[in-house]
C-alpha cells in the first residue's frame, strides 16, 4: 500500500509548474532528450535522498534555526534562478536548431548541476518533505525504521521520475515540428517564467 502512495506522491508532487519543471523543459529545448531525462533523473535522485533523510528520523528533531536562515535560503534561491532564466532569454535570441548532421553539444553535467542548485536552495521543498514524512509516520502508514523507508522514498523517486520522463517525452516528439522562431519564443518565455518565480522567490522574504 505504502508503495502505490510513494508513487502517487512522487508523480503528483513533480506535476506543478516551476523552476525545476522549466529547466528540465528548457534542457530538452535547447539540446536533446537526453539532457532532460538526465535532468529529470536528478530530481527523482533529489526527491529520494530528501525524502529517506526525512524518514529517517530527522522530522522528530526539533532544530532552532535563526530567523534569517529562510530569508538568506529564499535570497540565494531567488539570484539562482534569476542567473538560470537569464542565460535561457539570452539563448533564445541566437539559438538555432541542429541540422540533420550537426552533432548536439554534450554537456552531462550543466542539467545535474542546474537542478541541483534549484533543488538544494528551495525551502518549499524542505518543507514539503518534512509533511509527507510526518503525514505517513504519524498515521502509521511508513515506519521509520527498516528496509520500508527506503522503499517509499525509492517509490516517491521513481513516481517523481515517471513524471519527467512523460515531460521529457513529450517535448522531445514535438521539438522538430517547431519552426525556429517559434522554438525561440518559447526558449524566451520559459526564461521569463523562471524570472517570474525567481522575483516571487525574493519577494516573498519581505511579505
């Protein structure tokens, strides 16, 4: 039971749109399949490490932080994606598709690092792996101890990484039907999507 959860969790907690969805679109977009399902494997790697830390024991601690830990987190956040939506708009006034021939640019790691540092400074997902621990734990539904845990959080990781390989997919059979200016256009939005949660990021420490 806790298993088909752990996948519905991981599934429906990638579906909403941000930072990290974008990125994973954008590296698609931008280079090739491969780059976005790279991608999406290292949200679904993040999702499971989160989620095992969690139910593990680490939601029963209770840590004082100071005050201004969120607001610095929401800070270097904000100026992250704020960097990574820049070079997308900048990308989309030169970018052109790859001609039958050309050889796609491999860069393994600029999709691992970028949602890493996407990942790792977004509080909201601290946050939200911490209820899901407590939620499960506290109804008896996951224990904390054993091979269950890891089994869960494997399920959240592999349900997260359904997600963005259906994304990915998607993307990537329609890529070559797009003309190049529209190819452009969309390059463009997406970095003023990510320039929209970026500014919200910052915002939010004052609000």
């Amino acid at each position: 039971m806790f298993i088909v959860l752990g996948l519905i969790i991981g599934f429906v907690a990638a579906i909403p749109l941000g930072p990290v969805n974008v990125f994973v679109v954008s590296q698609t977009l931008k280079r090739d399949h491969f780059h976005g399902v790279l991608a999406g494997i290292t949200t679904a790697v993040l999702d499971f490490v989160y989620c095992l830390v969690t139910l593990m024991g680490f939601f029963l601690i209770k840590i004082s932080l100071s005050p201004s830990i969120v607001p610095v987190m929401k800070a270097v956040a904000g100026v992250v994606i704020l960097i990574i939506s820049y070079r997308l708009v900048r990308d989309s006034k030169t970018f052109t598709l790859p001609q039958d021939g050309d050889k796609v640019p491999s860069a393994p790691h600029r999709p691992i690092l970028g949602v890493i540092l996407l990942y790792v400074t977004n509080p909201s997902l601290y946050v939200f792996w911490f209820a899901v621990a407590g939620t499960m734990t506290g109804h008896d539904l996951v224990q904390n101890t054993g091979w269950t845990p890891v089994a869960f959080a494997a399920a959240c990781g592999l349900g997260s990484f359904v997600w963005y390989l259906l994304l990915v997919r998607f993307v990537s059979r329609r890529q070559f039907k797009i003309r190049p200016g529209t190819f452009r256009k969309i390059l463009y939005y997406l970095g003023l999507a990510l320039a929209g949660f970026g500014i919200y990021t910052i915002a939010s420490i004052f609000f």
